[in-house]
C-alpha cells in the first residue's frame, strides 16, 4: 500500500480564539491547546475533524454517497443504499475500521517571537472535570499582531492509503478549509492552509477542478 505524508501549515489571518461571548462555530472549533512540553498547538483532533467534515461536504456536493452520523442506523455499516464502508469512513476510518492515516498535532511556529501578552492562556473551568481541564488552555481574543500566526507540522498526516485517489479528496478536503478562512461567520479564523502531499516520497501534483469533479464521478460509479 502506498505511504503517505502531508505536510501542514495553517496561518491564522484572524485571531483563534474562545469567548463566552464568541458567536459562530462552536467552541471546540476555537480550540488550541498546549502539549506535554507547554508549546501552543492545534490538536490532531481538530485537523482531523475539519478535514474529516471538509471532505464530506466535497464529496457530498458531488453526488457520491456517504452515511450519514450521527445516528447509528444511517451510518456504515447501516446506511441504506450506501456500500459499507463509505468513501467518507474509507478514508478516515469508522468503529470497527480504524484508518490507517495518522494525525499529528500542529505546534505554533516562533512562539519564541510572540509578545507574552499575545498569548493570554485560560483556563477552562468545568466542574464536572476540573482535573481534566485544567490542562485544557486557550488563547483568547486578542491584538491584530496577533495575525500570521501559523500552526505546522511537515509529518501532520501519516500512514498509508488503500487507494491513491485518497489523497486527492483529502488534498480537496484541504482546500475548502483554506476557502472557510478569514474569519467569516464560521468563527475560526483559518486564514490559509498549505499543504504539501507525498505518495512513497514523491510529490502528489493537486488536482483541478475538472479533475477533482472526474475523481468524484469514480467514486459514483465504484
Ligand atoms: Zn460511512
């Protein structure tokens, strides 16, 4: 099976951040956290799941059938009139069927280089687990110097893939986060996500447009 590895970066052009008074997306789209060695970070978590949410609107605006979570009975492998497993769960894998793509958390770039002001960490409270989330910091709002932060990672995506074609819908996937950028009514600012993807070391040319619809029809008919 071909092996994977994306390289990720994600530059925010508008502040990532948590609020009580925050509008648009929910709060765990506004997450960063900090890892075991304290450095701010996007977890892979969240690069997992936009991505995983992403490709299913790419592939879904495009006719191919995909389950549907989160209720049990519309999702693989009880989805009716989808073969199980589905593309969507294929890729990024389903109870029973783990993926065998990895996601890697992205640590912030020159954090040596923000004003400590810029990173005001909070503490998020929950009573019912308060141990837990004591290590749970956010960044909140905060100055427009804020803007260029970047998240990465050159290994964010590792594993292998069934089938090439994988790549294309996540490399796709990749894009429409980049188009929900600039910190439009979804909330999260993610100004700009570069990717770079290789198959068995080799660099994975992106697809076009008319060539991401031709991948799509594939799926349709396989
Ligand atoms: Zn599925």
């Amino acid at each position: 099976m071909p092996n994977v590895r994306v390289s990720l970066s994600v530059t925010f052009t508008t502040p990532p951040s948590v609020g009580a008074g925050g509008t648009g997306g929910t709060l765990a789209d506004k997450v960063v956290t900090r890892n075991a060695r304290g450095a701010f970070i996007l977890p892979a978590s969240q690069v997992r799941g936009k991505l995983r949410h992403a490709c299913e609107q790419l592939l879904r605006a495009r006719g191919v059938p995909l389950c549907q979570p989160p209720q049990p009975e519309r999702m693989c492998p009880h989805a009716e009139g989808v073969k199980s497993p589905c593309l969507l769960c294929r890729i990024f894998g389903a109870p029973g069927r783990p993926s065998l793509l990895r996601f890697h958390d992205l640590t912030v770039r020159d954090a040596d280089l923000l004003p400590e002001e810029t990173l005001r960490p909070m503490v998020s409270l929950n009573r019912h687990r308060r141990t837990a989330e004591e290590q749970r910091l956010f960044l909140i709002e905060t100055a427009p110097h804020f803007n260029g932060l970047t998240f990465e990672n050159p290994e964010a995506i590792t594993g292998q893939v069934r089938d090439e074609r994988y790549v294309h819908v996540l490399l796709g996937g990749l894009k429409m986060l980049f188009a929900w950028g600039g910190g439009t009514s979804r909330g999260l600012g993610w100004g700009a996500v570069k990717a770079v993807a290789q198959v068995d070391g080799k660099t994975v040319e992106k697809f076009s447009r008319e060539e991401v619809e031709q991948l799509c029809q594939s799926f349709k008919s396989s």
